[in-house]
C-alpha cells in the first residue's frame, strides 16, 4: 500500500518517474477505464477548489467514482467522532483517500489507521505533495528542473506549498532565494534541512532587488487561516504584490506560478503577460493527479 503523505517520502527518481508518468497522461497515454469499479474518498475539513475537484476529475477519466465530505460540520467529526475513527470507517468504502486538514501531521496519522492507500490533500502548515508535484511538472514543461534560480516569495512560514516544493527542490540543482514578509520567513528548520542537501538558500528582503536573476518566480499568499489573530495578520497584509512594472527587466523566459489561491499579491494585468503561468500549473493538476490515482490504486 502505497501512501502520498510528504515530499520528504520521495526520491529524485520517483519525483521524475511521477513527471514523466504525468507527461504520457498528457499525451493520452492512459486507459480511461483503468480505475472502472474503484471508489475515491476526498475527505475535506478545509476549503478547496483546485486540489477537490482536480482529485475528482482525474478520477472520472480513469473511469472510477468519487465520494466526499466537504466539512468538518457535515460529518460526524461534529458529533466528535475522532480522525482514526473517521478513517478507519472510510476505508471501508473507499479503495483511496485524499485527505485535507488544518492539522500538520493529520494525513500521517491517517494513513496508520487506513487499510486503503491515503493521499495527503494539505496538512495545516505541513506539506502538499500533489501540488508540489504538478509545480515541478509546470517547470519542466517550460525549462529543466537543473541550474535554476528559484525565488519562493510569500508567506513561507505558514505556506504548505512553498514547504514542500522547497524539499523537492533540494533534489535538483537549484539556487532558491526566499523573499517573505518580516515574521514569515520560511523557518529555520526547513533552510538547515535544505542546506543539509546542499541546497543554496538565499533570503532577500525585497522581490525588486532579485526579480532580474530569476527563472522562476513562485508566489504565496498569506495564510490568514493559520494566523493567532487578525491583528497579525493586518500587519502583514498587501505588503507585497506582482505587478508588470516589477517584471520589467525580468529574464524573458520568467516563469510565474502561484499555487492559487491568490488574493491580492499578483496583479490580475500580470495575467495577461507571457510569464503569467499560474492557470496552465492549476490545469496540469490533471494529469498529475491522474498519474498520481494511477499510482497508487491501479
Ligand atoms: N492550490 C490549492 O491547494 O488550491 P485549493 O486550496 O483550491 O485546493
């Protein structure tokens, strides 16, 4: 049985065989009943678009079904029924599990329970391994994952996203600069590691000053859910924003990716610039996630 709890499960190998599996999705190189019969339980206790419904679309064409929960208040985790009792029923009617929920370390303690592959949708601050993988796979469509020169800029304290793609990164050749509003810097836990892989980390201030050495350009926003209260949260706020006259002078082959959701931290006239890249990385959750269901339930 084969879980998708962390990035730091996987190895430089399995991360490209993902991609490359992913790339022969792409081009039509599935079975569209390979998953005719299976059951996919997506079990969301925070709010989703993208990671719900591109887990259940990719499901519909390897021809299986989805079932969810889409809260906490419509299950009987209201009632105060626990997590391991709540998956050990699923697992009963479901072949896979695709869990989100606002603790970190909620889908490993999932999978010690599951009789069924668990595949981990978002953990709190944790991790996110789809979306780390449909990142990686939005990057080598444009350009080698080796040699790059990668700035993470958002909340990277909070940003599950920016966590785990930062891990996935430290398997590559790469130079990641972080760029994070004061108190949101990615913790010091997380660049020991990555320098530990030999990963350079660099830490800037401000986005303007490094904007021209970038080929990727990978925007959070500020995880106000996972804030102790508003006024924290407000003094952060809008404290930086993509905008076209920030690109100017940028690498002409920038790429700009947001996990999305975005609030304010990416001008919509960004949009339509050719580094704007953050719809097409949204759609490639098809095949990635498709790759990913292929894996773990064909
Ligand atoms: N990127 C991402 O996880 O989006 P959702 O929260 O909409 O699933």
């Amino acid at each position: 049985m084969q879980h998708i709890i962390s990035i730091r499960d996987f190895t430089r190998q399995d991360l490209d065989s993902f991609l490359d599996r992913a790339e022969l999705v792409e081009r039509g190189g599935f079975d569209p009943r390979m998953l005719e019969g299976k059951i996919l339980a997506l079990l969301f206790f925070e709010p989703s678009t993208r990671t719900r419904m591109s887990f259940a679309s990719a499901m519909a064409r390897l021809g299986g079904t989805s079932i969810s929960v889409d809260s906490v208040e419509a299950s009987s985790i209201a009632k105060g029924e626990t997590l391991a009792d709540t998956i050990r029923v699923v697992s009963g009617y479901a072949d896979a599990i695709v869990l989100r929920h606002p603790k970190e370390g909620a889908a490993r303690l999932a999978s010690e329970f599951a009789t069924v592959p668990v595949i981990n949708a978002g953990d709190g601050a944790g991790q996110h391994p789809s979306q780390t993988i449909l990142d990686l796979y939005t990057i080598r469509r444009s350009m080698p994952l080796d040699g790059l020169e990668i700035g993470l800029l958002g909340d990277l304290r909070y940003g599950r996203t920016a966590h785990s793609l930062a891990h996935a990164l430290s398997l590559y050749d790469v130079t990641l600069h972080t760029i994070a509003p004061p108190g949101l810097d990615l913790p010091l836990s997380v660049v020991h590691e990555l320098r530990r892989h030999g990963m350079e980390v660099v830490k800037h201030g401000d986005v303007g000053k490094v904007i021209r050495d970038l080929d990727v350009l990978y925007v959070t926003r500020i995880q106000r859910e996972r804030f102790p209260d508003s006024a924290s949260y407000y003094d952060v706020a809008s404290s930086y924003r993509i905008t076209p006259d920030l690109l100017e002078g940028a690498r002409e082959h920038l790429i700009v990716l947001h996990p999305l959701p975005r609030v304010d931290e990416i001008d919509p006239a960004v949009d339509r610039t050719p580094f704007a890249r953050y719809f097409e990385q949204s759609r490639n959750g098809i095949p990635v996630r498709m790759a990913l269901l292929q894996e773990v339930m064909g």
